[in-house]
C-alpha cells in the first residue's frame, strides 16, 4: 500500500490524489470506509486547487446532485483531477468537457445526433468486422498481449472510422494520446495550486492539429463521418473552430481510453475468477452480453472520477463547501455504493440495479456510451463464436493514473 496519511483501526486511508494509490489495486476497503462515514472526505493535497485540497464524494446520491447542478458545481474549472484549477486562457476552456449550460447544450447539439441508439445501431456490422479482424490477427498465435491485439486495436480502428480518419493514422493517434494521459499523471515540479493542464498543451496541439488538418481534408472529400459533420457545423456557425478542434480531441479521447480500459480489465477479470467467467458464459449463450458488458463497466468504472468546482459557498453532504472547492467525483466508489447496489463487490449480470455511473450523469454524460457498449457487447460475442479461449501467461500489469483504470499488459495464452 503507498504512503498514507491516515489509519482508521487496521485500515489505511491512502491519499487518493496520488497516482500511486492505484499502480497494485483499486483501495476498495478505503472507499468502502469513507462512505460509512457521515459527510464528504477530505484530501489535502497542493495539486491543482486553490483551497489546500479537494473533496473526494463516493456516494451514488451524492455525485449525482453534484452533476444536477452546473450552476453550483462548474466544469469550467477543469473535467477531472488533476486538471483542475484551470487559467482562464488554458486552451481546453473551449473543451465540452469545461463548459457548463447554456453553452455546453449547443456544443453537445453539433455531435449529439451521430450518436443516439438508433444511430449506433447501425454501427454494428462494421463493428464486428473490426472486432472479427482482430481476432483473425491473432489466429494461429499461441500467446499474445490482449491488451495490444484488442484493448489497443479495437477502440482505435472503431473510433477513426466513426471520425473519418485513414486506418492507417491509428497507431500515431494512440501513441499521442498515451503521451497525453501519461503527461497529465505526474506531478514533479508543480507550483502551489497548479495542475497538469500546462504539460499536456504540446501534446494538446498536435492533436488539434490534426484536427484541423482533417477538417480541410473533409471539406474536400466530405463523408459520413464526425470530422464532416463537425466542420460542417463551423461553416454554418454553429460552432467555433476553437471548439471544433477541443470537440474533435475530446472525441478522439474518450472514444477510444473507456472501450480500452473496459477490453482489457474485462479479460482479466474473466480470467482470473471462474465465477465471472461463467456469469459471463452464461450471459454470451443465453443472447444476454449486453447485461455481462454492464456489470464490467460498473465494476470496473474505467474513469475512476471527474471533478467540478463550487462557485458559491454553501453547505453539502453536510460539510461547509467554499467557494473554488475542487469536488472529485469518485465513479469508482459510487458504483459499488451499498445504499444502491446488493452485495456490491459481487459480479452480477442479472442484478436489479440498472443505474450506474461509469459514464457520468448529468448533461455531461458520456456521448459514446452506446458505441462503446456495442464494440464490448460484440468482442465478447465474436471470442464466444469463435471458441476463442484463453489463460493467464503472466501477470497482468497496471497503468499509474489515478484517473483511470488502467491496465497497460494482460499477456495469455491460448487453450
């Protein structure tokens, strides 16, 4: 366990602002212990507030009234921990992710519609192609590292095709945007208050501009894609071309690090617990993936949290809020709430409860989730189909982030 700044009885409460406080595992037992507490659980820490730390809030009711009420709880601030205590010229103010209603509606509006059910629906047999190349791939190959032949390929491969970026584009788009998370986790050298929101400009940059390289590309040769309808929306002044470029990184971002977190944590599980391998057999036979792709996006929360900021004193959670109080919004925590979920550390498919917040709540609930549950309900599909079956050929090896879940090697081996 890292090093702590507090002992409850036998348990230690990490500080859960470090990065390292999750490199062995998730700190369950701690979060389980703080939402028993009364209140909220502070975090003293000199990165990226103003007031000396922020709020961690882990409980299901409490994160979703701090994601009803933007008016009091901003994004403008910055989206997650430690991107927050933005400058107001910081590029990512153009961001969705910082913007908070009225603007945040119509910057939701440009892109919104490419992604309802009904839409993605009609993703599906492109999808399967992509997820059944994948496993062509690696036909034939004893071992492997599933998170390089799947967790990497898959998400990447979908999420240019939903954009309209050339395949071949793939690899340098996830080497820029591993550069950026892995920029945005260290904290050497930080001033009082500061974040890591400057660090990651350079690499910021280079992905808007290749955004806008697309842009004039698609105002070329136009097609049925996001890049098109997003520049569309900018000649027809519905959007900036500030915010065309911080949307389509947010696209770029989001669309490929949850599919990718959620692939490869799922397998591990999967192989590592013969109870959820045969929940999940059960669930892939019985024409039910879509309740085993749920139960792994709650259990999993590949984004641990999101942040918000007061704008206004007041009193929450029973605790005395300031006015610039970074609030971290644990999904993590929340979705193995006991005051939500029965018997929560337990991986259930067909389980009751059907809310869970590993996409946000709120207006800025996640835009891609029924993409991203439709590449993970087709992958387990297609390895079911295709008798692709696995074991462990090491250990599976965890990501430094305390913002997502990550895991960077999962090395099998086929049976």
């Amino acid at each position: 366990m890292p090093l702590t700044y507090e002992q409850t009885g036998n348990l230690y409460i990490p500080d859960f602002s470090d990065p390292a406080t999750f490199t062995e595992e998730v700190p369950r037992a701690a979060f389980a212990e703080i939402q028993r507490r009364p209140g909220l659980h502070w975090v003293p820490t000199t990165v990226a507030n103003k007031n000396g730390g922020y709020w961690a809030v882990t409980r299901f009711a409490d994160i979703v009234a701090v994601e009803k009420d933007p008016a009091t709880f901003s994004s403008t601030g910055g989206p997650s921990f430690p991107y927050t205590n933005l400058s107001p010229d910081h590029p990512s103010v153009d961001m969705i992710m910082c913007t908070d209603p009225p603007r945040h509606n119509y910057l939701r509006r440009a892109a919104a519609k490419g992604f309802g059910p009904r839409i993605v629906a009609n993703f599906e047999p492109w999808v399967r192609e992509v997820v059944t190349q994948a496993i062509d791939a690696v036909e034939g190959r004893s071992e492997f590292d599933y998170v390089e032949e799947f967790a990497r390929t898959i998400p990447a491969y979908v999420i240019a095709t939903v954009l309209g970026a050339p395949r071949e584009d793939r690899a340098y788009l996830v080497e820029l945007l591993t550069d950026f998370f892995d920029a945005a986790q260290h904290f050497e050298g930080l001033e009082e208050g500061e974040g890591t929101a400057d660090r990651v400009i350079p690499l910021l940059g280079q992905l808007t501009e290749y955004a806008a390289k697309m842009q004039q590309v698609k105002l070329v040769n136009p097609g049925d894609d996001m890049f098109t309808e997003l520049s569309r929306c900018v000649e027809r002044g519905e959007i900036n071309q500030a915010e065309y470029l911080q949307w389509m990184f947010v696209m770029i971002a989001a669309g490929f690090e949850t599919t990718h977190t959620t692939i490869g944590q799922s397998m591990r599980m999967y192989l590592e617990d013969p109870e959820i391998a045969a929940l999940t057999d059960k669930a892939v036979e019985e024409g039910e993936a879509g309740r085993a792709v749920d139960e792994f996006l709650r259990v999993i929360s590949p984004v641990y949290q999101m942040a918000r900021t007061a704008t206004r004193d007041l009193t929450f959670a029973g605790e005395q809020i300031r006015e610039n109080d970074v609030m971290v919004l644990y999904y993590t925590a929340a979705n193995r709430d006991p005051a939500v979920f029965s018997d929560p550390d337990r991986f259930d498919p067909w389980r009751p409860e059907k809310e869970m917040l590993a996409f946000g709540t709120g207006v800025h609930r996640c835009i891609g989730a029924h993409l991203a549950k439709l590449e993970l309900t087709i992958l387990w599909e297609e390895l079911r189909a295709r008798n692709v079956r696995l074991k462990l050929a090491g250990e599976p090896r965890r990501g430094w982030s305390n913002y997502i879940n990550l895991l960077t090697e999962l090395p099998v081996r086929r049976v």
